[in-house]
C-alpha cells in the first residue's frame, strides 16, 4: 500500500507543472488548474487578472498583496479578486507536496452567467486582494467532482469544463450571495491616489503599462502625473525606491542581500548587487 508521501508524489507527477511565477494566471488554456510541487518552496509575483476560485489540498499558500497577508491552509477556500498585484509563496506539506485546485472566471463566462440568471452589474470599490470563502460541504463534494477532470483538456471538452464554472458560480453564489458584488463587477479600475498607490506597490516587478492601468490612466498620463508627484521619471523613482528599501532591509534588520532582492522588485542577484554599489558605493554584501 503506499504511504501518503508516495501518493502526493505520483499525483504531482501526473500533472503538468505550473510555471513557477505563476501562481494566479493559466499555466495553459483550461479555466480548471491542478498545481502540484514537490520537496521546496516556489515564490514568485503576479498580476490577478481574472478572479480565481481556490481550493488548499495539502501544504500552504501565502499571498501578500502589499498590505496584507493571506494563507491558506489544507480545507481552506479563496477567491482572489482581479486587477491585484500579489506575491505567492507555495510551501509544501512536510514530507509531502503543495496541492492546490483552481478555477479562473474570465469576463466572457461571469457576464453570460450574469444575463442569464439576472444578475445586474455592480461597481465595488472593495480593495482587498483575497476574499475568504467559509468552508462548506457543498464546496468540498464540488470539489472533489473536480478531481475527475484532472486530465482533460478544455479544448477537447469546453462543454463539460463550461458546465463545471457554471456549477462553481451557482454554488458560491448559493451558500454566499454577497459574492455577486465581487464577481459581477466589470469596471475598469478607476483613477486613484497615485502616491499613495506607488508607495505600497513599488516592490512589485511590473512594467509602467500595468501600474499605468492599475492607477486608472492611460501610460502617457501616468508618466505625466508621476513627474508631477514625485519630481523624476517613474523608472528612476522606482529603482532609487527599490534600492533605498534594500539597504534598510540589510542594514537594520540584518536580513541577507540574497533574501531581499526578489522582495523589493528585482529580478536577479547579479543586476541588483550592481545597481546597489553604484547607488551607494559598496557592495550589499559589504553593508
């Protein structure tokens, strides 16, 4: 008989690996994702374009979204709202793995859902990043139906995948009405504070079009008012920004050049540590 470590590894063998810095946005074309990890921790950053229904099988997911932090335990369930910038870590379960089961609701699916079952949409101005979905045994028999689908592929059976989104907003839209306040809202993000925006969002690694967005502007509108706020360029404020907060971090908290970097928005140790000497004349290991 196999133990549970074996059978966490030939379930994570089975699937297609999700890319590791993906953690909110399809690994391939299907609404339905298995995520399956063995042996270390994945970490990474992205920008929550669709909503995304989830379910924690085994290990820990934490999601931070710049002001707060979410983790999801084994039996928890999450909806993570659209237009969010989040950081991940995926931990997996001692001696076992990270599982997860995710379903994206793209806009197409939630506005011919809304039309027919006569939902109106709403325009909620909620920021938080996660919504906490209560367990539920309806949830959990839907969930364990999901498993069955694990090797189909959303080209070969977009009916069936179809019904099950289907089945999934029905649910949650039952056990939870309130939801329809986050999954029917269809606006674009409005025009926002763009200091106090940039100030809590800095450390994410996205390029000016999606912060551009995120902030309610056009790019060219965006760079406008971003010499207005902060008097220099949005590129050259966020590298000065990025270094500033990584010399705090390893000067007064003691924390290591190589745990900071990814952090505070970099996307390697090599361009980091060059940057870091030329702003302040030392090598951050040296600090």
């Amino acid at each position: 008989m196999l133990t549970d470590k074996h059978q966490s590894a030939d379930w994570c063998l089975s699937l297609t690996f999700e890319p590791m810095a993906a953690p909110a946005i399809r690994s391939d074309n299907s609404p339905i994702q298995f995520s399956c990890y063995l042996n270390k921790n994945r970490e990474g950053e992205q920008f929550v374009a669709q909503h995304v229904f989830g379910f924690q099988q085994e290990g820990i997911l934490t999601l931070d979204d710049g002001t707060k932090k979410y983790i999801s335990k084994p039996g928890d369930f999450r909806l993570v709202r659209k237009n969010h910038l989040v950081k991940f870590i995926k931990q997996p379960a001692e001696q076992g793995a990270f599982r997860s089961i995710s379903m994206y609701f793209d806009e197409n699916t939630l506005r011919q859902f809304s039309q027919e079952f006569g939902y109106e949409e709403v325009h909620n101005r909620d920021s938080h990043a996660v919504v906490a979905i209560p367990t539920h045994p309806l949830y959990k028999s839907f969930v364990d139906s999901l498993l069955a689908y694990e090797g189909l592929q959303s080209g070969a059976h977009q009916e069936l995948i179809a019904l099950k989104l289907k089945e999934a907003l029905l649910l949650l839209l039952k056990v939870n009405p309130a939801l329809k306040d986050v999954l029917f809202d269809f606006s674009e993000p409005r025009k926002i504070d763009l200091e106090a925006f940039m100030q809590k969002n800095f450390h994410f690694n996205v390029d000016l079009k999606r912060f551009a967005y995120l902030t309610g502007r056009s790019l060219a509108t965006f760079k406008r008012d971003f010499e207005k706020v902060f008097a220099e360029s949005p590129s050259r404020w966020l590298l000065h920004k990025r270094l500033q907060e990584a010399y705090y971090r390893i000067k007064e908290k003691g924390i290591a050049p190589s745990d900071v970097y990814l952090d505070v928005g970099f996307e390697d140790l090599s361009h980091f540590s060059f940057a870091f000497k030329k702003m302040y004349g030392v090598s951050p290991s040296r600090v």
